[in-house]
C-alpha cells in the first residue's frame, strides 16, 4: 500500500511520528507509544493475505502484533490451517500473531471430503472436538477467550465455545458465552480499569454486536450473540473499550463503519465498536429487507485497519490493500470518537476535488448546506472558492471533521 495520509496530520508524522489529536477545544501533540494491524475473514483467499502481509510489512514494519479477528480458514481443516501458517512463514510479519475464532472454523462437518459438499448429512463424521483442536493447535491457546499485553495494552479476545449446530438443530453460527468466559471479560475490564480508567481497552470478536456498525440493523447479522444482553452489561460501563468485529466483510468507505454503541444505564458515552473490513469477497446490503449481494469490488476486495496509540488516544486507519489507499481515519480521545479530515484536494486546472467519494459530502463557502459528493456528476468550483469537505455519518457514528480545500482559478 501507498503512503497516504489525510493532510492535517502528514506533517505531524513525517515529523517524527507526532499526530495531533483533537480534544474539541484544542489539539494535543503525542508521541505513538504503540501500532499493531487488525485484518480478518481470509476464508482461503491466501493469494490476497499475502498481499495484505507484505503491505504491512512495508508500510509499518514496526507493527507490534497482527490480529486476524476470526475467519482464518474457509472451512477448518487441519491443512487449511496449515495453508495460512505457510503464507505466514514465507513473509515477515509482526512478531505477535494473535486469533479470534469465527463461523468458518466451523464448516468442516458440511463437507463429506474436502471436495464433495454434503449438508444434508451433516456432520459426516465431524466432531465438535475436533474442530475446537484445530483451532487451539493452530493458535496456541487452550480456550477460545484469551488475554495478550503489549505495553500495558490489554487485547481480550471473545468467542464461541460451543458450535450450535450440535446441540441445537435449529441454530447454527450463533455465538455461546459460557458464564466463565462472561465473567472472565468482567474481571479483566475491571482490573485493566482500575490501572487507568482512561487507557483503551481492545478487545476482539468475530461477530457483530446488534445495532453497532454496517449491517447490524439488518439479516443476517441481528442476532450474532445468545447472551447479547449478558455481554452487553458487561460493555456498558468502559467507554475506553474499542471492540472490533468481523463477519461481514462490509465496505469500510460506508458511513457507519464505526460508532458507538451504548446500552441503557451505561456510561454515556458507550464503547467503541469498529468494522475490520476482510479480505475474502466484498458484501454488501441487497435492500431495506435484508440480506446481501456482492458488493462492487468483489473477489478483488482487500481491506483492514491499522492502530496507532498515542498514550490514551487511539487513531484508527481503515485500509483499502486492492486500491493501494488509505480509507478514512477515526480518532479516539477519551471515550469520544471523531472521523479525522478526508485527504481531499483541489485540481485547480479542472476545478474539481480529488480523492472525494460518494461517502463524503462538501460545503461551499461555510460549513452549512452540506451537499452529496456525486463522482458520477461531480460538482466544479471556477474562481476563488474555499470548500469544505467531510465523511459522512451514519447509524451510531457522526459527521466527520471536515477539511478546508481553496481553488484560486
């Protein structure tokens, strides 16, 4: 991937690896204290993980960790597994490698062979055991919910302990939290807390918390969890938590990629909840009635996010690996989250704006009358004109701050 920074902070990193992070009244310049890159849903598209890694490896070679939040394999197969480790072992990579469970962990008792789908006799031999002991052997862990550190960073991951299909024939990727696991997730976010009620707490899970980001307000990602509820009390309380989801593989250019969830009786400012994008197949809605369709960039689709912590402020980039762009960025500064200015400019030859998309919107003059941007129509600015431009918002995640962009022809 390019280099692309959004303009306001590009001098700030070229200058030492200083960004300024906006408190409302007035910017703070912090040093980064950490970076580490947050892909998922490979799902055995091992040709673009290998792109992914050696974008990474290029554009933040100091990246402390690399999570894979769940979709590793297509199926769960031990050589598919192994299939991933491979393209691993062949690049470099950050030295903490670390594995969310998700769905397709799952999917090995679908299949009679590796070659013969065979649902209806599901699950053709397959134990559930065997399937949690690829995974643990693969990762390394002996629990599907487990704690890493990284300079007094806590990563807390979730996931499901049982896969339902086994012990309901009704259910099938629904999400178990055992009252273990549930209280293990209470303990460390009181613990992490009490250390610094104001340091961020990332914590991952495959699947999408109901009315959060994209997708979650629409089949068939509403009811992801079975103890939503019992989780969801758990969250309330820790604004400084940034909680990444998967599963969708939704575009990270739509409006509502992040916010903030906030559940009644809660700390009012909730917790972050943030889309990983994916790096199999792009989907995307089919209508206002649910489902889903193939989103424009198809089997090409290639997308992640990139962290960097400033003490307690976080800036979260959202990468697009198949264009070579930096998508947008969100800011994190005690609790509160802000879409960082578009890297936008002005073609004063043409009079029109450069890198804007249909997921941004401009303003002429003042910041009022906000406008759609439309590349297939896109607006022209002749003469001496200054123009605002911003991310849009959507669902749980406001407008963006914009940036000031002059034409002089």
């Amino acid at each position: 991937m390019k280099k692309m920074v959004s303009s306001i902070a590009a001098s700030a990193i070229l200058l030492g690896g200083i960004l300024p992070v906006d408190d409302s009244a007035h910017a703070k310049e912090k040093k980064m204290t950490m970076t580490f890159d947050v892909i998922s849903d490979i799902q055995g598209d091992l040709r673009d993980f290998d792109h992914v890694l050696q974008d990474i490896n290029e554009e933040n070679s100091n990246s402390e960790a690399l999570i894979i939040n769940g979709d590793i394999t297509p199926r769960g197969y031990d050589f598919e597994y192994q299939a991933v480790q491979d393209v691993l072992d062949k690049n470099p990579h950050p030295e903490n490698v670390w594995y969310s469970i998700g769905n397709h962990e799952f999917y090995v008792p679908k299949w009679k062979n590796p070659q013969t789908l065979a649902q209806s006799s599901w699950p053709n031999g397959t134990t559930e055991e065997e399937l949690f002991d690829n995974f643990y052997e693969f990762s390394g862990e002996d629990k599907v919910y487990h704690q890493k550190e990284i300079n007094g960073y806590p990563f807390l991951f979730l996931g499901t302990e049982k896969y339902m299909k086994y012990h309901d024939p009704k259910l099938w990727d629904e999400v178990y939290m055992s009252d273990e696991q549930l209280d293990w997730l209470k303990e460390n976010l009181k613990h992490y807390s009490k250390q610094d009620e104001n340091k961020p707490i990332f914590v991952f899970s495959h699947h999408v918390l109901p009315d959060s980001i994209s997708g979650s307000k629409q089949n068939p990602y509403m009811n992801d969890y079975l103890k939503v509820d019992k989780l969801l009390d758990i969250l309330k309380d820790y604004p400084q938590v940034v909680f990444f989801t998967s599963h969708t593989h939704w575009d990270l250019n739509l409006p509502d990629w992040a916010g903030k969830k906030k559940v009644k009786g809660g700390d009012k400012r909730g917790l972050t909840v943030v889309n990983t994008g994916g790096i199999e197949t792009g989907w995307m809605s089919a209508g206002p009635d649910g489902g889903e369709k193939v989103a424009p960039d198809g089997g090409a689709f290639k997308q992640g996010l990139r962290l960097q912590v400033y003490g307690n402020d976080v800036v979260i980039q959202a990468n697009d690996y198949q264009h070579d762009k930096v998508i947008k960025k969100l800011g994190i500064h005690n609790g509160k989250i802000e879409q960082l200015p578009p890297d936008v400019q002005a073609d004063d030859d043409n009079n029109v704006l450069v890198n804007a998309t249909p997921y941004m919107e401009y303003a002429v003059g003042k910041q009022k009358n906000w406008r759609d941007f439309d590349p297939e129509n896109p607006p022209t600015f002749p003469g001496n004109q200054t123009v605002y431009v911003r991310h849009k918002g959507e669902m749980n995640l406001e407008d963006g701050k914009p940036i000031m962009v002059k034409f002089k022809k």
